[in-house]
C-alpha cells in the first residue's frame, strides 16, 4: 500500500511487494524491482533503477541515472550521485554521500561507522566521496569521528582495489590508488596521485606526500614526503618516485631540482653549485619542502647508503 504522501511520476515502474515509507518521491522513467524496501523520505530522481531486494534507508536521494543492483543496502540519508553503480551486495552507510559515477563493487561497505570504541555507530558523523571513484570487491571505507573532525574525505578518480582499508577520519586527494590489501590506519593524509603496493600499512596520523609511492608489504610509521618511494618494515626511503614523476610529466629539469633537494634535505648540506631553481620546478619544490613543516609523526628516514644519490643522473 501507498502512503498517501508520495509523489509518484506516472512513467515510473514498480514492481510487486514494494514496501514504501511516507513521502516518498520517484521520478520520471524510474524502474524499481520486486520486493524493494524504501524508507521514509528517500527521493528516487529520473532514470534510477533499482535492483530486487535493495534496501534504501530514511531520508537518501539516489540521483539521476544511478543503477542500484540487487541486495544493495543504502543508509539513512545517504547520497547516491548521478550516473553511480552499486553491484550486488554493496552497502553505503548512513550519512555517505557519492560523486558523479562511482561504481561500487560486490560486499564494498562504504561508510560504515568508525572501528573505534569512542563512537557509537548511531553518530551522525559522514563521508564524502568525490566523482568516479572505484570500489572493488569487499573494500571498506569508515566515516568520520567527533575526536577526528567528523568526516572521511576522498577525492576525486580514487581507486581502492580488492580488500583495502580506509579507516575513520582519512583523507585522501585526488588520483588515489589503494592496491589489493592496503590499509590505511585512523587520521592518515594522502596527497594526490600517492600509491600504495599491496598489503601495504600505514600507522594512525601519518601523511603521505604528492605522487609518493610506498611499495608492496611496507609498515608505515612516519611521514612519507612528496614524490618518494618508500618501502620496507619500518618504512625506509628509496629515492623519488622517478617513475610516478616520468608518467606524469615532469620534466627532467624539475626532476633533477627534485633529486637535489632531496639530497639536501637528507644529507644536511645544500649544493652550492645548483643556483636558483628554475621557475617551472618551484611549485613542486615549494610543495616537497612545504611537507617538512607540520609533521608530527616524524619524517621517514633515507636507506643507510646511497642517500641523495640513488636515483640516476639523467632522472
């Protein structure tokens, strides 16, 4: 039966066993399955379809164009952007709002509440997701905490592959990538294009640095500065991340600016030789040593050889 209060176009399909809360609202050329459970309040915009047995909580606006498959649960409030794909058996906690076509995979949980004994699950703390962001299979990502800020935070075009791990109060910038099994801890930072090897950690409150690559299996208990590669347990740095700056286009000039103030960050002694950096390598060096400043896990110490020197010449 209807509640009296919804709003329902005359070209949306419904199937049997609807259940439906009160003041619902479904758009125009909506298609929901059998046996779908809506909650009250919750907006269905034009050309969503939702797949048998979804389950849509109070209050969440699944927006144009989304696809939401069978077995799905969607929390109280949550928000489903344009154009997303949820397969089978995903879940987006309550208060958790998507960009513009992100695509969740089967049992990804994205925005359950915190693994943390100080908050209730009740808490009406969030995460915001940016657009086209990927979801694979049984990938979890936690809300915010009140001691934390309130909100998880992901940029746009992020990527978590199979098993990986975002804990409460992270945040993570643009181009993201997570390998199979990474886990980030509670309060981490990642700066934009960072990737991260399989099974990789990273300890509670640590930030890791623009286009900075922290190999397969690494523990990381300290910062990991912009463009570096780390890797080991405890993390050690290698060098930059000389195949992350190629790919990106740095060119070599910036990079050699690069491989010098890592050198002289880590040896202590500046390269009186270098003179003023160009003016194309200034922002990328105001952004690598700008990173030093407000650390407070402490920064992530070079390999005992080669410091400074372990990327080659023409880098």
């Amino acid at each position: 039966m209807t509640p009296d209060d919804c709003q329902i176009s005359t070209g949306a399909s419904l199937g049997p066993r609807l259940r439906m809360g009160a003041g619902v609202r479904i758009g125009e050329g909506v298609s929901v399955d059998a046996d779908v459970d809506l909650g009250a309040g919750c907006v269905l915009e034009a050309g969503v379809s939702v797949g048998r047995f979804a389950l849509i909580g109070e209050g969440a606006v699944i927006e144009a164009g989304a696809c939401i498959g069978p077995h799905v649960s969607i929390g109280r409030e949550a928000r489903i952007g344009p154009d997303c794909s949820l397969h089978s058996h995903a879940v987006v906690g309550a208060y958790t709002s998507l960009g513009v076509s992100c695509v969740l995979h089967a049992f990804s949980v994205v925005g359950g509440s915190a693994q943390d004994r100080r908050t209730a699950d009740a808490e009406a703390h969030t995460l915001l997701v940016g657009a086209r962001c990927v979801f694979r299979e049984h990938t979890t990502v936690s809300r915010g905490t009140s001691h934390g800020g309130g909100q998880t935070r992901l940029g746009d075009d992020v990527l978590l592959m199979a098993g990986a791990h975002v804990a409460h109060d992270c945040e993570l910038g643009d181009g993201v990538t997570l390998a199979n099994g990474v886990s980030l801890g509670g309060h981490v930072h990642v700066g934009r294009l960072a990737s991260f090897g399989g099974h990789s950690a990273v300890h509670q409150f640590v930030r890791v640095g623009e286009l900075a690559f922290v190999a397969a299996n690494a523990m990381v208990s300290r910062d990991v500065p912009p463009f570096c590669l780390a890797a080991g347990d405890r993390a050690r740095l290698l060098g930059l991340n000389v195949t992350g700056l190629r790919r990106l286009a740095f060119d070599a000039v910036t990079r050699a600016a690069l491989k010098r103030a890592y050198g002289e960050r880590f040896r202590g002694s500046p390269d009186e030789s270098a003179g003023e950096p160009p003016e194309t390598s200034r922002a990328a060096l105001a952004t690598f040593h700008g990173f030093f400043m407000p650390s407070t896990r402490g920064i992530c110490r070079p390999r005992s050889r080669g410091i400074g020197v372990d990327t080659p010449d023409d880098a």
